[in-house]
C-alpha cells in the first residue's frame, strides 16, 4: 500500500489539458487536410483531362 500512496502524489489535470489541446490540434489538421484534398480533387481532374486531350491532339496530327 505504501507503493500507492507515493504514486498517487501526481495531478492529472495538467496531463488532461495537454492531451485535449494535442487532439484539437490533429482534428483540426485532419480537416484542414481532408478540404485541401477535396478542393483539388476538381481542379487536379480537370487539369489532368485538360493535359490528355492536348496530348491525344498531339498524337492525332503525328
């Protein structure tokens, strides 16, 4: 029982904070990168068809 009283001398809500601050900071990057790979999700697929077309354009006149 000795053990237990001398380990119970710590106080959790330091600990508590800092975990809840971490997971705030990671919900949030996750969304910041979940919209970034939304938003150019549109823009890369169009670029990448735009790119085909020229090249089949390309090929077609060889």
């Amino acid at each position: 029982m000795m053990i237990l009283n001398s380990i119970a001398l710590y106080s959790w809500t330091n600990g508590v904070i800092m975990i809840v601050i971490f997971a705030l900071v990671c919900i949030t990057l996750v969304g910041i990168l979940i919209n970034f790979m939304m938003s150019g999700k549109k823009e890369a697929s169009e670029e990448h068809s735009d790119l085909t077309d020229s090249l089949n354009k390309n090929n077609e006149e060889k």
